[in-house]
C-alpha cells in the first residue's frame, strides 16, 4: 500500500508544482486564468484522493466523498482547517458547472491568495507522514 500512496504523492507533488507555476502568470489573457482554474481542479482532485488513500492506510474507510475525507483528515490533524477544504469544494463545483468570467476571476483569486497555500501545506505535511520506500 505504501508504494501506491508514494505514487499519488509524487503525481500530487506534480500537480502543485504546476499549479504555483501558474499562478505566478499575469492574468492578461483569459487563457491563463483557464489554465490557472483547470490546474487547481485537477489539483484539488488528487488532493482529495490522496487523502482519502492516506486513510485507508491508516484503518480509517468510511470517507468516500470529500467532505467525510476533509472531516476524517482534519480529526487525525492531516489538515488543520477543514473549513478551507469546505471552501476547495465551492469553488471546484462552481468551476465544474458553470463560466461566468466575473466568478472565474474571483474563484482565481482564491486559489491564488488561499487554496494554493492550503495544497501546498498538505504536499508538505504528507511528504512527512508517508514513509519512504
């Protein structure tokens, strides 16, 4: 199990690397605030996954959907603040369904000014939590 969960870091730690390459981009043009918002979801999905993986390596499966995930995380103190995770799920959703520049640009400024940060926090936390192969 542990060289699974070592795989989904290393793609985890890929995604946020790739997502902070991002948002450091002017948002001059709209193809970067799409790239900025597709970046964070993919992100964000295997940020819950990983988690979920995380779990179940340590006996804890009854999280099947993000919000059990983020409350189970948050309860072994994987995440320090599941309100933020709860924030994650907002704005992936309202990014999922619909595009509305205006809600893009301040969904983007979140990922920039917070989610990043909280990704990040968790790459970090997990990186020493999972133990090498």
């Amino acid at each position: 199990m542990s060289e699974k969960l070592k795989y989904k870091l290393d793609n985890y730690e890929k995604a946020v690397y790739r997502l902070q390459e991002a948002v450091q981009l002017p948002l001059e043009q709209s193809i970067v605030l799409d790239g900025i918002i597709q970046r964070f979801e993919f992100t964000y999905e295997l940020a819950w996954k990983l988690m979920k993986s995380f779990l179940e390596y340590e006996g804890i499966v009854e999280a099947n959907s993000p919000r059990a995930v983020f409350k189970e995380a948050y309860s072994i103190g994987l995440i320090s603040n599941s309100e933020d995770w709860l924030s994650m799920i907002a704005d992936r959703n309202i990014t999922s369904h619909t595009y509305d520049e205006k809600m893009a640009l301040l969904v983007c400024e979140r990922i920039t000014t917070q989610h990043v940060h909280i990704l990040v926090t968790l790459l970090q936390t997990l990186k020493q939590r999972i133990p090498p192969l």
